[in-house]
C-alpha cells in the first residue's frame, strides 16, 4: 500500500510538475516533455530514498534552469555543500542529459568551525525560530564514499567529480576555470564568501549563483557587500533575488526558499544598456511622455 498511499499524496503536486515538464527549458538540448516527466519522477521517487536537506521541489527548479543554460555555453555546474548527495544524485541526473561536468564540493565532514558571530542566526522570515551552527553538523554518513554510494544508486556518477576539503582549501584548485551554475547550500556566510571569492570569477556572463539561504541576514548581505566585492573580486557587488523566501519556483508559483545572483558585465550594461525613465526622472519630458502641469496631465 505505500506506493498508492505515497502517489495520493503526491496528487496536490501534480500541477507543479506539469508546469515543469510543460516548459520550454530543455528543447535545445532535445530534451522534450516525456524525458522531463521521466525525470521529474526519477526525482520525486529518489527523495523517499535518501535524506536531504533541500526538497524536490527545489532540485527541479535547479534542473529547469540547467536545462535553459544555452547550449554553446561551455562550462560546469558546481554544487558547494550536499549532505547526504541527494541533490547531488538530482543534479547528476540532468547534467548528464545535456552534457555537462557537475563539481561535488563537500568537507564530507560537516560544516567547519563557525566565525566570530556567525554561530547564532535568526530565521529572518520567522523571527521566532534561531539556528545554532555547530562544527561537524551535516557530516556526510560514509563520508565522501556514502555519497558516491548515493549517486551511483539513484543518479548519473560518471558526470561526477568530487571536491573535498574546506572551501577555503578545496576551492582555489577546484579543476574547473568555466562555470555555468553554482549551487550553494554552505550555511554559514564564511563558506558562502569562499564560494563566492573562487567561483564567482569562473561564473559565465549571465549565469546565476543559487543559494539555499535566502532567509539568512548573513548570507543575503554579502552579495551587498561593496567593500568586499571591489577589494576581493575587482567586481561590483551583484545583489540578491529573493530575499527572504526565495523567488518563486515558476512565474505564478509558490515560494522556493531558493534565492540567487545573476553575474551582469556592468561595463557592457553602461555602454549598451538603456536607461530607465519614470515621472520625476531626467529625460522624461525628453520622452515625450508628458507630465502634471498646473495639477493636470498634458502630454
């Protein structure tokens, strides 16, 4: 009975997966509306058989947007933190699809020691809930070798490539100089900003950053951060969508606690860009969009 049992409560989700598989995402790489079914399951079935700490729900938006990444882009995806490799396995399974490399970066060992200051966070959409973060928190069960265990059962292991260590240490020599998409779900701001300073430089023009702590006040400030942008990056800071619950999974859907950065070439942006102009802006009259004279609007 609890396959049936697992199918009826899997019912009121049915309308998320028809407007994943019903999506554009995937057509350049000839992956059409069956294959994304296929895989939306091969997902759905995989979270009953490994803990995680993200949902399916999310690994979807991840893969839909993998599956948009245009195809002559060359580059890998990156995952930072992965627990027990479920994501990892969801992951896999598209990179193997359209081709592409997909980078492990895990300690194996749990989260390091937190910095001054970072232990305590409040949930920042619900400020009666705080986490403590801890060393050694989402150690990996069997190390580096369960996960792989993991992936071999319920993903695609030969797209993969482990990565361990500290991000500190892994990530300045991870063998990769092009990337197509990071997925962070590091915890604490300190890894976040070592994913950030090794990573962000290999990120193609246009490609995003995902992160699994939109909620976290820590997390979110860095992509705001000036000083640290232009003294570590030579770069402006990039800011953050999603703020709080995370954009949503697609237009018109709920929430995904999933938030992220886009990479924008802001030379290009000043030089091709156009400005945008608005009531009170320099250059709208020059628009010929009109404007309040005496209390009215004259165009």
């Amino acid at each position: 009975m609890r396959p049936v049992i697992r199918r009826i409560r899997e019912l009121p989700d049915l309308p998320f997966v028809l407007r994943f598989v019903g999506r554009s995402s995937g057509k350049e790489y000839g992956v059409g509306y069956w294959q994304k079914w296929r895989l939306a399951r091969r997902i759905i079935n995989n979270s009953y058989r490994v803990r995680s700490g993200s949902h399916w729900k999310q690994h979807l938006k991840l893969v839909d947007t993998i599956l948009g990444i245009p195809k002559d882009w060359i580059g890998d995806v990156v995952e930072c933190g992965c627990y027990q490799g479920a994501s990892s396995a969801s992951l896999s399974i598209v990179c193997a699809l359209v081709g592409r490399r997909l980078f492990i970066c895990d300690s194996f060992a749990g989260l390091p020691e937190p910095e001054e200051g970072e232990s305590h966070e409040i949930y920042s959409h619900d400020q009666d809930f705080y986490y403590i973060w801890e060393k050694g928190e989402f150690t990996s069960v069997g190390g580096q070798q369960g996960v792989r265990q993991v992936i071999q059962t319920l993903g695609e292991i030969e797209v993969c490539h482990f990565v361990a260590g500290y991000f500190q240490d892994s990530l300045p020599t991870i063998p990769t100089e092009d990337v197509v998409m990071v997925f962070e779900d590091a915890d604490l701001a300190s890894s976040v900003r070592d994913c950030l300073q090794y990573l962000w430089p290999k990120l193609h023009e246009g490609a995003r950053f995902y992160s699994h702590e939109p909620w976290s006040i820590h997390v979110v400030s860095l992509f705001y951060d000036k000083s640290w942008w232009t003294s570590v990056l030579g770069d402006s800071p990039p800011g953050f969508h999603g703020s709080g619950q995370g954009v949503p999974f697609f237009p018109g859907s709920e929430l995904s606690f999933l938030g992220y950065a886009e990479k924008i070439n802001f030379d290009r942006v000043k030089k091709q860009g156009r400005k945008l102009v608005h009531h009170g802006s320099s250059g709208y009259q020059e628009g010929g969009r009109g404007g309040f004279v005496d209390g009215k609007w004259r165009t």
